[in-house]
C-alpha cells in the first residue's frame, strides 16, 4: 500500500504493507533510527513519536493507519546546529546517560512543554511516566525539562 | 507470533460506519475473522504474545480508528453521547467530559500512560472486556447504555446486560461498539475514583472502584458502581447498591457494609494479587465511598 505522510515537516511516500509497525518503517525503509523499540508493547515509550500532534507508541500504530497523518520523531525536533531548549539541557543538567530512552523522553517532553509552559515536577512526572529509564533515577531529566521551562520562557527558544 | 508477521495480515479501512456495518456482516457471514483496529493497544499486545496465524487464518484488520462517527462526544437534554472510538486523552479533554462525567476524566487519567490515552479508546476497552477495564467500570458507574449497530440497526445494551462471564457478552459478532450513553446524574451528584495497583501509571489495578451517587436529605437516590479486577466480569456490586439506595446514609454502618460487598463478590488470588487483599481493599474503597456520601463507616 502506497501511504504519503508529513514526516519531520516534509512529505513522505512509502510502499510498504499496511499492518507493519510505524517503528519498523520509520527505522527501516525511512531510515530514521532515532526511535528506539525496548519492549512491544507499550510499557516502556522509548518509541515514542508524535501523531498528528499527540504522544504515541510507534510499536502499537500500523503505518496502513498513518496515511495523511502528520508524524514528528526526535530527528524533527532540532539539528544538531539550532538543538531545541529540551535537547540542550538534557545535554546540560545530565538528562542522558546511556541514552536509549532520551529519544522517547525528549518526544514526550517536548510535547509537554508546548501544551503546558511551566509545568509543575508532578506534571513533569505525569508526562513521563510511560517513559522508562533504567540509568538516571529520573531526578536528572526532571531538571532537565524544569530547565527547558525556564530557557523557554525566558527567550531561549531556537 | 512474531510482530514480523503481521506484514501478511490484510489491512483495510472502514469508510463510514454504513459500509463498515455491511462489510462486517459479509465477514461474520462468511465466519472469516476479523478485527476492528482502534488504537491497538490491546490487539497489538496480544499479537505479540499468540503463537502465529495458520496460513490463510489471519484476521482481517479494518482500521476504524478515523471513523468520524465513533469519534463524536455529544450532549443532547440530560443524555451524554460519548463515540466509541473517543480516546481516553480526549476525554481528558473534552469539556463535555469534564463538566458532566468528571468520573470519566478521573479515570481516564489513571490508564497507561499519556501515549496510550492518546490512542486507547473506550470502544476497545469495551470490546476486550478485561474485568481490570478502568473505562468498564467507569462507564458502569454512570449506569451506562451501550449502543451497538450492525446491519440490522442499531440495538442499546444496558450495562447491567453487557458481560455475562469472562470476555463473554450480549453484543452479537456483528455488532459494533458506536457509543456509550449516560443519563446524567446532574451537576450535585457525587461521584468517586480510586484505582489500586502498583504503581499510578502503566498499572492494571488490584481493584479499582468507580461510583456515581445522588443524595437527597440523606438518602441515596441514584447509586452506580463499577468495580474492576475483582471478578470475571466489572463487578455491579448489586447488594451494596441495593443497601445504599434503600438504607438512609446515617443508618449505613461498617459491618453492614463489608458484608454487602462480601455477598457481592468473590476476589481470586493472580499474578497482581491475592484475593484475600483484594476483598480487604474492595472494602476498604466502597467504606470511603460510603463515607464521601457522608455515611458514618
Ligand atoms: C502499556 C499499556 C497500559 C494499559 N493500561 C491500561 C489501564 O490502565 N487500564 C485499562 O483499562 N486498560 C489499559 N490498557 C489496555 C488498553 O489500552 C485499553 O483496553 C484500551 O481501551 C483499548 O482500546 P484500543 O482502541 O487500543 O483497542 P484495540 O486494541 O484497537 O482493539 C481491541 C479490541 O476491541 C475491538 N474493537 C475496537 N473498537 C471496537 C468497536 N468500536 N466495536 C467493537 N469492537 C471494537 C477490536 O476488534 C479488538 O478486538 C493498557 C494497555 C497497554 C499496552
Ligand atoms: S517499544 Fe514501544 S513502548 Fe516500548
Ligand atoms: S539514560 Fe539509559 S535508559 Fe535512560
């Protein structure tokens, strides 16, 4: 099935079967490996992307249900010359260590921040909670999109 | 199965909800199987965990998660229409959600994780029917219709006849989930959230109790709870009920009320917990139920 998106802000055509996974076409025939898959099946959000503007799992969407459909993955986010606040205080405030959920967490950060300015830790917390990490403790990417808030709010937006 | 295989599964997609009615009539007709794919969050689980499809044996998935017509959220008079296919995030943020069912979006809250609300809807949580379904037992607490529609028209189930034992119900193969209809309660009813589970997100609960309640001068005059993971099915909790509507609050006492939930269910001991800890909570959130109505217990 031939289905046409907006990835990352450009148009995308890709013939593939219907049911695959988004993950799978996004890390494969479209080459964007920035997704990672750690569980599935839905627990763990270091797929995560957005669709049509919302937080997902690319491990539980089929790409026959993408046609049309406007997806953001963390390469969309920012380049490595113009990174966004989030991506820069994760590098700042220690948000990343080994680094295979940051993709996820940047995902769900960033659509935190543009939904809610100056989010409160416990809604920090809520945002992340289906984004895993098994090295930071969490403490560390808190600060890091506390952070992002600030820099946000303060001008410091690309 | 291997989520490998899931290449070869037939995909199509539902155009409006007429065709989609006559399509899965011809399917049920022809006894071939098929599933009706929303958000995924339940079907893509269990592909992962089944063993893989005889060859020729695949469902055919029929995407409806686009179906303008389950994704309606609609107010008419005293009766709100929720689609199925509205995502637990939307309901979150729905102000007809939020205004008139605030039960809804406290539960919807507490399912998964924010990318599963994005996509979980309450038509799928219905159609599984896993006894741990938080929107189940939501939607239970508003004593809610279930309006299904096949080619032979549309049908309304009330809740009370939905589930008749483990993953079994009323609604026929052919009948698809379009909406869930709530009677309102009106604005001065009480309602009541609290889910029990190891941690608050990414939990299936040991036991969740929704209930939904009008007072007058001390005396319940609605009453409606929905109780998960703690039967075969979303526990009605008839005799509690039945003790709230027919005993003024402030004659409602502790022991009376234990033993109304002892009578109305039996808990079993699983993976999540034992049954003998689930009895103990289930008393324990229909006691702060009781108590939020202004009962002494
Ligand atoms: C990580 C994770 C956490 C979860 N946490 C919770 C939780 O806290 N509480 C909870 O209750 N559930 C939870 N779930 C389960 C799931 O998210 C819900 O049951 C959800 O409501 C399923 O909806 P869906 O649209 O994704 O269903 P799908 O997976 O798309 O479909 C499920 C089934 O429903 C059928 N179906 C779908 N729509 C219709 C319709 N309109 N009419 C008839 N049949 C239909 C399909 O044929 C399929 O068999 C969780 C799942 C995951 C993966
Ligand atoms: S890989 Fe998708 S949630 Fe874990
Ligand atoms: S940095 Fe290693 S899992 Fe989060």
């Amino acid at each position: 099935m031939l289905i046409r998106l907006k990835l990352n802000g450009q148009l995308r055509e890709v013939d593939t079967a219907p049911m695959r996974r988004l993950l799978d076409v996004l890390r494969e025939e479209l080459e964007l490996t920035g997704t990672k898959e750690g569980c599935g099946e839905g627990e763990c959000g270091t797929c995560t992307v957005l669709l049509d503007g919302e937080v997902v799992n690319a491990c539980m969407v089929v790409i026959g249900q993408c046609d049309g459909r406007d997806v953001v993955t963390v390469e969309g986010l920012g380049s490595e010359a113009h990174l966004l606040p989030i991506q820069k205080t994760f590098v700042t405030e220690g948000g990343a260590q080994c680094g295979i959920c940051t993709p996820g967490m940047l995902i769900s950060a960033e659509a935190l921040l543009r939904r809610n300015a100056s989010p409160t830790d416990e809604q920090i917390r809520e945002a992340l909670a289906g984004n895993l990490c098994r090295c930071t403790g969490y403490e560390r990417i808190v600060a890091s999109v506390r952070a992002a808030a600030l820099a946000r709010s303060s001008g410091g937006a690309s | 199965m291997t989520i490998a295989d899931l290449a070869s599964v037939p995909f199509e997609r539902a155009g409006d909800l007429a065709s989609l009615c006559a399509r899965v009539g011809e399917l049920a007709d022809s006894e071939q199987p098929f599933v009706l794919l929303a958000g995924g969050t339940d079907w893509m689980v269990e592909q992962e965990l089944r063993k893989p499809f005889a060859a020729g044996a695949e469902p055919r998935v029929i995407d409806v998660s686009r179906l303008d017509k389950l994704r309606e959220i609609r107010l008419e008079g005293n009766v709100l229409s929720i689609g199925a296919g509205v995502t637990y995030w939307e309901m979150r943020n729905s102000p007809e959600v939020r205004a008139h069912a605030p039960l809804l979006e406290r539960m919807a809250r507490d399912v998964g994780a924010i990318q599963i609300q994005a996509r979980g809807t309450l038509g799928g949580n219905l159609a599984t029917g896993s006894p741990a379904a938080d929107g189940v037992a939501a939607v239970a607490a508003y004593d809610a219709i279930l309006v299904v529609q096949s080619r032979r028209g549309v049908r309304r189930i009330p809740m009370s006849e939905l589930q008749t034992g483990y993953k079994a119900s009323t609604r026929e193969g052919d009948e698809i989930f379009v909406a869930v209809e709530i009677l309102l309660p009106g604005p001065d009813a009480r309602w009541y959230w609290r889910k029990v589970g190891t941690r608050r997100a990414q939990a299936i609960s040991k036991v969740a109790l929704g209930g939904v309640a009008r007072v007058e001068a001390g005396q319940v005059v609605r009453c409606g709870l929905g109780m998960a993971s703690v039967a075969p099915v979303t526990a009605l909790l008839p005799r509690t009920r039945e003790l709230f509507l027919s005993t003024k609050l402030e004659k409602i006492g502790p022991v009376q009320l234990d033993k109304a939930v002892d009578s109305d269910i039996s808990p079993i001991d699983d993976v999540r917990s034992t049954g003998e800890y689930r009895l103990h909570v289930a008393k324990s959130v229909v006691r702060d139920f009781a108590r939020a109505l202004g009962a002494r217990v």
